[in-house]
C-alpha cells in the first residue's frame, strides 16, 4: 500500500498518468475545487477559464490535450458535487501538508483571477481550508502571498462577521 502511495505522489508530481481522468483522482479533486471557485459568481470563460488552465497545466506538468480534459473533468465533478468533502477527502488522502497548502494557493489563484474576491469567494477559502486541515494563519499568508505576487483585489477583515468589503 505504501508502494501505491508513493506512486500517486510520484504521478501528481509529474503528471505521466494516463489521459483519463477518473473520479478519485487528486488532481480532478484539486481542479473542480479550482473550477467552484471560478464559478461562484460567474461562468467559467475568458480570464477565470485561462487562468485555470495555467495553473493546472504548470501545476501537474500536464499537455494542452491532458489539461483540457482535465478540465472537462472538473467541470463534471463540479456540477456532480454536492458539497467539498469528496474532494477534500481524497486530497487528505493523497496530499502531505505542503501539497494541501499548495492545493490553497492555487484557489486564491483562481480567486483572484478577476481581480476581486468576493465574500462568497472568502467563505468558501474558508471553509475548504478547513477541511483541509490548513489554518486560518496559514490561509491568510497564501492570500497575502497571492496579493503580493500581482493580485489586484482583496477582501477587508476589519470587521469580523460582517460582509466583507472588496478592495480594488
């Protein structure tokens, strides 16, 4: 088991598995959380659907062809969801705490692919950072760390519990 284990880490990291994408893979559980993100207040084009794609393709070492199905498979298991623990789960399941932190990065990434996040946005950051047993400290410095790389918007914490207010 532990053989088979650190082959899954070995393709997550190199992206040579096959060009299907089933349900159970990590990389579909990490991408349809990155597509919910995208989708919470729009559909999936222009900026959101590239930058997606970037992030997908640079992150798994992936082909076009692999990272437009990767995608497609997303998309589904997005639309098939009825909430994050699947996904989460099955990252628990594969990922060690760089990789969940890494998985947090990539969603504020796709947050703030429009350069605004919204409280819909920071509600769910929350709640999947949660789940996947990030904290709230670590949460934060990789919003902050995605600011500072270039990200043009933020949300405002002066007032916990209160909607939250987007900066330009």
């Amino acid at each position: 088991m532990l053989a088979e284990i650190k082959k899954l880490l070995a393709e997550l990291q190199s992206g040579k598995r096959s060009g299907h994408f089933d349900q159970d893979d990590c990389r579909v559980a990490a991408a349809a959380l990155m597509v919910h993100v995208a989708t919470l207040e729009h559909e999936l084009t222009g900026a959101a659907r590239d930058r997606l794609v970037a992030l997908l393709k640079a992150r798994f070492s992936l082909t076009d062809a692999l990272t437009g199905e990767l995608v497609e498979a997303a998309v589904k298991a997005d639309r098939e969801a009825v909430d994050f623990y699947h996904f989460t789960h099955l990252l628990m399941g594969c990922l060690d705490e760089a990789g969940r932190l890494g998985v947090v990065e990539m969603l504020w990434e796709m947050a703030f692919a429009d350069g605004t996040i919204s409280e819909f946005e920071d509600n769910m950051m929350w709640r999947v950072a949660e789940l996947l047993a990030v904290s709230p400290r670590d949460r934060l410095a990789l919003r902050q760390k995605v600011v500072s790389r270039g990200g043009q918007g933020g949300v405002d914490e002066a007032a916990p519990g209160a909607p939250a207010a987007v900066r330009t």
